[in-house]
C-alpha cells in the first residue's frame, strides 16, 4: 500500500501506547512498553442512558470532538492519508433522503455520498461481477442492481483517498452477499452441508498448504463457483493494498463470520429458537465486523496489530458490529417475513422467548440497539482519549462512519427494505 509518510507524532508511538496498557481496558502494547503494565485504572463505561424518544439524538460531545480528529495550525499532517483530489466543503446532512428510518432508532444522519465517486464504483463493481468472476446470471441483474453497492460503500468509507480504494471493499462486500446468497439464503442455500461449504470457500481467503499432488485439484476448485470465484478475486486484490497483518485480520474475522453462519443454520435444522441472549452471541459473529474493520486499508493507512488486539479496541469494534447487525434485524423484518421458512432476527426472538406481541418485541428490539450504540460510543470517546496514537482516533472516525453509512444504505435501499406497519 502506498507510504503515507512519516507522522509528526510517530516518536510518541511508544510512549503513547504503553499509556494505553497502563491507563487503558486491557494488557499492554508489551512489544511498544517493554514490560507489563500496571492493572487498569480507567472507570468503566456510564450506563447507557434511556432510548432516546426521537430517532436522532445530538451526539455525545466527546466523542465527536475525538472523532472529527485535531484541528488548527500544523495539525494537517495528523491525517494520515490525502484523498485523490480536495474534498468538497462538508455537507448538511441530507433531510430528504429516500425512505424513513426506523422510529425511535439511535443514528446519525450522513450526507449524500459522492454522486461521482458513486456512479465510477457502481460501473466497476458491476464489470468485476460479470466481466472477472462471472458472479451471477442475467435474471439476477436486477437484483444486483437493486443491491446499490456503490452507493453503500461510497457512505461507508467517505475517508478513501481514491476510487481504488473504494473498490477493496466494494469487491469485499459483494463476495460476502454471494456466499452468504448461494450458500445460505435465497438463490440455492441450506443449512444442510453448508459446514464444508463454507470452509472449502474460506480457502479462497486463507490459503490450502498442500502437496503439490494436491494443489492443483485446490487451486481449480477456486473457480468452480460464484462464491469462490468472488472470495478468490477480491481477496487478491485486498492484499495487493493491505499489510500482511491486515490481510490476517480479515481472514481471522471471516472465519468468525462463518462460524456464525453455521451456528444459525444449525439452530434452523433443528427448528431451536434461542434464547435472546444466545441469538445475540450468534450475531456477535454472524455480522458486519468485517467490513468495518478493513477501514484503515481503505483508508491508506494502517492500525498497528498490537493496538488492534487490545481489549477496549476489540470491546469498540464488537458493539459497533453488534449495533449495526440489528439495523439489519431491523429494515429486513419485513422482507424476512415475506420469504419462506422461519427467519431468525431479533424481534423474531424476543416475541418468543420473552411472550410479548410482535410489536413490543420490535420495539424492544429498536432499545436493545440504541443500548448498544450508546455503549459504542462511549467507550470509542474513553479508548480514544487513553490512547492518543494517531492511527487510533483515525480508525474509531472510520468504524464510527461505517455504522453511520450503514444505517444510511439501509434506511434508503427501498428496493430491498420497508418499515411494518407499528406506528
């Protein structure tokens, strides 16, 4: 990936990361500190307070200020990456936008993303599809199509500097949709093997060291379907930009993506309805971790791995990815309940584990959500302010911008969502 060049403050790595071990949620950085730190001092979070009554609330004040990065004189190199070209003055966040957002739902409104940027990813992801992994038949065009890739990952990762880097994740997600299409969901998925479907694709990610009888019979398999030609493609050109501990990072959380699949398909091959508890530990692995969590590769920069696995950043990034995976429980409730079989999501859930209507468990639903996005923020403010290493306050802008894009794609996405009939 290309060097973005010395940080200012990169002689302060060391001292800033041991402040983290010492002051921070968890061990110390030991390779940065030299030795292991002292117990964690720092308070836990405040409880989150009451789900708000309207759907925007006005954001946490510290934790905008951390997360809008430092300003003022001489402060410009703290960014760690520059766009293609100069960004556009910022924009008011778009009142108008298509489609409305669930009542009474904890979010941020975002700007519209760049038409232009919008439009270039659109026509690129869509000749990769059909051009180099000839990724689905024509009837489904539509539904790509409808899917408005571009659109979601241009308001996901408003920091890339360039198109290209767009296109790491563009590539990323829509592999990610066509597994969990064709092996899961509606275009020919089941429960039944999807264990040994789902490990030979994550080959296409994480490398068979094989024999070189072997290899070759691995090596066409790769091309044998939708799901592996996509994984295949896209991963080859994610590690062309990502550092080799980047690239481990995605695969580590790939497979935790896929864990949770299999976790869900057994509970449907039984017809078990969790406890709400337990579909929340299995969403806490069947969700969007991954995506958010490639922020400093499309970025053009990269969080150190020893910050990284850090506790409180590990703690930052599972809320943001449970929070922004029950948006998804949320906009799809209704597509769920329109396809065949029983759906898991969380409404679905509570209405039956904890005997109330679908309405009240909807809305409880809607609380469980707005808990966790409370608690996203406050500990990114609380982890951005213990460990003030460049490269943190940058990736938590990047996550915290992915959940905002995120709720925004599916607020929007008419196509595929549309709200039930409580209110």
């Amino acid at each position: 990936m290309p060097d973005p060049g010395p940080s200012p403050l990169q002689s302060s790595l060391p001292a800033a990361a041991a402040r983290f071990g010492t002051h921070g949620h968890g061990r110390g950085v030991e390779a940065f500190g030299g030795g292991p730190p002292a117990p964690p001092v720092l308070p836990a979070a405040p409880p989150a307070p009451a789900a708000p009554a309207a759907p925007v609330r006005t954001p946490n004040p510290a934790m905008e200020r951390i997360l809008r990065g430092p300003s003022g004189l001489g402060t410009a190199g703290l960014f760690l990456s520059r766009r293609e070209e100069p960004p556009a003055p910022a924009a008011e966040p778009a009142e108008a936008a298509s489609g409305r957002p669930v009542p009474g739902l904890y979010h941020h409104p975002v700007p519209e993303p760049d038409p232009v940027r919008v439009e270039e990813v659109s026509r690129r992801i869509k000749e990769w599809a059909v051009d180099e992994v000839e990724l689905y038949p024509p009837e489904w065009e539509d539904q790509f199509d409808g899917f408005s890739v571009g659109r979601y990952m241009v308001a996901c990762h408003p920091d890339a500097p360039t198109v290209d880097h767009l296109m790491i994740a563009t590539r990323l997600m829509v592999a990610e949709n066509v597994v969990d299409d064709c092996y899961c969901e509606d275009h020919g998925g089941s429960p039944v093997g999807l264990g040994g479907r789902l490990l030979l694709a994550h080959t296409a990610l994480d490398a068979l060291h094989t024999t070189k009888e072997y290899a070759p019979d691995w090596e066409e398999s790769l091309h044998s379907d939708a799901p592996r030609r996509a994984y295949r493609s896209a991963m080859e050109y994610f590690t062309r930009e990502a550092t080799a501990s980047q690239a481990d990072r995605y695969r580590h959380d790939m497979a935790r993506l896929h864990l949770g699949y299999l976790a869900e398909a057994a509970w449907a091959e039984t017809d078990y309805v969790p406890q709400v508890w337990e579909y929340l530990a299995m969403r806490q692995f069947n969700n969007f971790r991954p995506c958010p969590t490639i922020t400093d590769t499309v970025g053009g920069y990269e969080l150190p791995a020893d910050l990284h696995a850090q506790p409180a950043v590990q703690r930052v990034i599972a809320l943001a990815g449970n929070a922004t995976t029950i948006v998804n429980d949320l906009y799809s409730y209704t597509k769920e309940l329109a396809s065949p079989g029983r759906h898991l999501n969380l409404p679905v859930v509570v209405a039956e584990q904890e005997g109330c209507d679908v309405r009240d468990a909807y809305l409880k639903a809607v609380e469980v959500h707005n808990d966790l996005m409370h608690a996203f923020e406050a500990e990114a403010a609380e982890l951005a302010a213990a460990c003030p290493v460049p490269s943190v306050p940058r990736f938590l802008r990047g996550v915290a911008a992915w959940v905002d894009g995120n709720h925004y794609w599916h607020q929007t996405n008419t196509y595929r969502y549309s709200l039930p009939d409580f209110w």
